[in-house]
C-alpha cells in the first residue's frame, strides 16, 4: 500500500464553492471511492481522523467535503425548506460525484449524512452504503433532542464556531427551525426506501438522543434483504467517535464482503 497522500481544495458545484478533501491511498482509479457525508452540524474536520482510518483498512481512497452552509464552504443563502435533504442527494452530491469521475462511491453517512446517503441509493446504483444514526422519519425523540439542543444553543455555538466560523449561528438555526417547523413533523423518505438494492449497513447507538432504535429497524425492513443492521450499545448519537474501533473494524469488513460479492469467486 502506498503511503497516504491528503489534498484539500475547493470545487464548484452548483454555483457554490465546496471544501473537498482527498484520501489517496490506492492508485487503482477502478475501485470504488468511499465519500463520506456529515451530519446537520457536521464538516470535513469533525470527522477528524476516521476517514483516512478507514481508507487504510480498506485500500481505497476516500473523499469528504463540508456541505453548503458548513466549514469553510460557501454560506447557506437560501432558505431550508423540507426538501433540503432530498436536494443534497439528487442535486448537490451527483453534480460533486461527477466532477470527482466518481462512479460506484461507497457512501459513508452520518445523521442528515445518512439519510442523504439513502435518498441517493433509492435513484442511483452506489456500491454499498453505510449509514449511522439516519433519520427515515421523524421521531418526538428526535424533536426533544433538538429542543434540549436549542436550550443550550449559545454553549453548542461557542464549540461549533471553531469548523464553521461565522457561518455557525446560521447553520444551528436552519437545522434547528428546519426539523421543529410544525410542517416538517411530517416528513419521512420510508417510501423510498424498497428502492434502494445495494448493500446497506445501518447502524445505530442503542442511546441516541435523537432517534430510536425503530428508525434502523423500519430503514432496514424498507430495504429488505439487502440491508443489514447494527445496533452499538452504550453509545450515543456519533457511534463511529464513541465506539470508534469497533465501529471501525464493522465497516471495513461490511465493505471488504461487499467488494469481495461483487467481484465473485477467485479463479
């Protein structure tokens, strides 16, 4: 394996400048990629590490960006409507995959990264994905923990500022007034979900605070036979942080079976 090289840069995607950074660890351009897809308050650094991790275990190179609205991308100008997950998937992310000569991504998504990930699986033919804490639906769990996110809003602001800059207060208000609009209570992408063929791995912390164990049982089941589920014990909303070794070790070998089906049998 060659020593991993890491390049950060901007691309332009639908008028917007995105942050990309690229994991080089392979140069077999045919393999697929894994992209990496953060959450509502997310970006490329708070993935920290775990990215360039996995692309060792796996020997394949690795894309992550920061969204619209987050790290050092372009600001959110326009206003969220209950749609913005499903533009992110079928707008922003094909328009990126195509500019990076992207064509079977393994798509890794945490959060609103998650559900973006299962969007783009139920109109495209990615090679795996593989979500944690992904929201189908929408849950009064999911809600409380936003509202006890919104009490401490000014604490979570001082600790975001250093990824997101003067984008932060900005980008906690359109998660936040997004996801508790009385409009948005019911949203859900379920119907979209038998859709979706290609190899899923759904994983969940059996204490998260914003979603139940039932979105990775109903996200699953919408899937069928295709998807697998695991349920992280004692860990919270970020499971690839909080139990990051074992998180770990599932993904590459949920990657590796993947990689090895899809080529069959040695000869």
């Amino acid at each position: 394996m060659k020593e991993k090289a890491l390049t950060n840069g901007h691309l332009v995607v639908a008028e917007n400048r995105l942050r990309v950074r690229q994991v080089e660890v392979t140069e077999k351009e045919a393999q697929p990629a894994l992209v990496f897809l953060h959450d509502a308050l997310g970006s490329v650094a708070q993935w920290k590490d775990f990215p360039v991790k996995l692309a060792l275990r796996c020997r394949l190179n690795a894309i992550v960006y920061d969204r619209i609205g987050h790290g050092r991308s372009s600001p959110l100008l326009q206003t969220r409507n209950k749609e913005y997950l499903h533009r992110e998937a079928l707008e922003i992310l094909p328009e990126l995959l195509q500019q990076l000569r992207i064509q079977k991504p393994i798509l890794i998504g945490h959060s609103d990264g998650g559900t973006i990930a299962l969007i783009y699986a139920a109109y495209h033919q990615p090679a795996a994905i593989i979500t944690e804490a992904a929201h189908a639906f929408v849950e009064d769990i999911t809600l409380e923990g936003i509202r006890q996110a919104v009490s401490r809003k000014g604490h979570l602001i001082s600790k975001l500022a250093q990824y997101h800059g003067d984008k932060t207060e900005a980008l906690f208000d359109a998660w936040a007034d997004t996801w508790l609009d009385e409009h948005f209570r019911g949203w859900s992408m379920e119907g979209l979900l038998p859709r979706i063929t290609c190899p899923s791995l759904i994983i969940q912390g059996s204490e998260d605070q914003y979603g139940s164990e039932e979105q990775a049982r109903r996200i699953a089941g919408g899937i069928g036979r295709s998807a697998e589920t695991l349920l992280v014990k004692r860990c919270g909303h970020t499971p690839h942080r909080q139990a990051e070794e074992f998180v770990l070790d599932k993904m590459a070998a949920f990657i590796e079976e993947t990689l090895r089906a899809s080529t069959g049998p040695a000869k």
